[in-house]
C-alpha cells in the first residue's frame, strides 16, 4: 500500500512537473516586441496600436489564453533583445532566415513577403539594374540591406532605422528609390504615396515572415498550435484579407 501511494505521488509530482513550464507560460505576462512603423504590418493609430501583426499576435493570445504586453522598439533591437530573453517573443515582420534560425526560434511561417522598388513617379528605375549608381534607401537590419550588398554593390546605400523616414526621403527627392519589403512599399504606393511614387519592380520572392522567440522557448509550439487553429477556423483568412484586400493564395 505505501508503495502504490509512493508512486502514485511521484507519479503525479512528475505530471505537474511537466506541466509547469506550460502553466507558467499561460500565467506570465508575456513581452511583446514590435517595429511600430511598419504599416500595414504594425503602426500606431489614434494612439493605439493596429496592423496584421498586432491583430494576428491578438488573436494567437486569445486562443491560447496568453497575456501579453506590447514592447516598441527599433528592429535592429529586437534579435539581441531576444538573445538576452529581455522579451518573450516578436512580431515586425521578421523574415526567417538561416543566420537569424541560429541565434533565435522562428514559428511556423505565417505571411510569405518579397523585395520591390519604391521609386517616384516619373523615374525610369525598373529592375535591380537599373539602381547601380543611385541613392538607395534600406531599413538597418533587413534583408533588403543584404539583398543590395551582394546584388548591386555599386549602388549607394542609404540606412535608416524607420522605413516611413525613407519614405519621406524619397517623397522630397534626397534619394532615387527605397527597396524594402514588397507588402510595405504597397501600402504606402496606395496610401500617402499615391502620386508621387510608384512600385517599380519586383527583386526578390519565397521569403516568409514568422514569429521570433528566444533559443528554447516553450512557447513556440502553443503558437504554432493557435496560428495553425486560426488557419483552420477562418480567422487568419478574415484578418488577411482586411488589410491586404483579398484572401492568401
């Protein structure tokens, strides 16, 4: 008898065991970083924050119980920011990549992204070519500096830690074209850009954005499980479409 109650005991000490890291993760208020200047993705509007990250990241929490607080800050921050596990995970349209893998946890991808030129409206800028020798505007940290590095090394880079101010570079003619994430350049071709600039061409495909965490993280299959649960339930689809205009292919 007092053995069968042992082991019962140690039977269910290992239970709870197991189980705590996953209690502790529904407990915690989980740190959220966010790049807030990356429209549609992630931006500030009558002082609060939206985009289909913010809303995706909104949804993912509510179905797997999750809270959360939201941590601004620059991109070129947030990989350092979760090597030191100063937060939880983020969302910035972070694209996976075999160097980032390394150092950090990706989850499933959830938004399949790609490089464009963002030029003005009169300019003749149309392939990757065509920017050898002009000043060309790239968010610090992304794979559009890589991209600009290894395929057009004459062209004259121009960083900047926040995309929009590129953008206004462009818009008064301090630069000849900006090459950033093509579901961006879009965005702001359509919005404020309407006009002045124009999406020229298209520079690279097959990349994908997905969800950062620290080496390790226990949250990474919960995500997984409640990205792939939106996916099935119609939610992911709705939130897609409100802020592209159409469904994912």
């Amino acid at each position: 008898m007092k053995f069968t109650q042992a082991l019962k005991a140690a039977t269910l000490g290992l239970v709870m065991t197991l189980a705590a890291p996953m209690t502790h993760a529904a407990d915690k208020t989980l740190i959220v970083a966010t790049d807030t200047a990356f429209v549609p993705f992630e931006f500030k509007q009558d002082g609060k924050y939206t985009g289909f990250d913010i809303q995706l990241w909104e949804a993912i929490a509510k179905q797997a119980n999750l809270q959360y607080k939201l941590q601004p800050m620059d991109f070129n921050g947030i990989i350092p920011g979760l090597q030191t596990k100063s937060i939880d995970a983020a969302l910035a349209g972070i694209t996976i990549r075999e160097d980032r893998a390394k150092v950090v946890d990706f989850s499933d991808p959830y938004y399949e992204s790609g490089l464009a030129i963002l030029a003005p409206e009169a300019s003749t800028i149309k392939t990757a070519k065509d920017l050898d020798g002009k000043t060309v505007a790239v968010k610090t940290g992304t794979v559009g500096v890589d991209y600009m590095k290894a395929n057009v090394p004459g062209a004259k880079l121009k960083l900047f830690p926040n995309i929009d101010n590129a953008f206004l570079e462009l818009a008064t003619g301090r630069i000849d074209a900006v090459v950033h994430d093509t579901p961006n350049v879009q965005y702001y071709a359509r919005t404020a850009g309407a006009g002045k600039v124009k999406v020229t061409g298209s520079l690279k495909s097959g990349d994908f954005y997905g969800i950062a965490f620290p080496k390790g993280s226990e949250l990474v299959p919960v995500v997984n499980k409640a990205l792939k649960e939106l996916k099935a339930n119609g939610t992911y689809d709705k939130l897609y479409e409100t802020w592209f205009g159409k469904k994912p292919e």
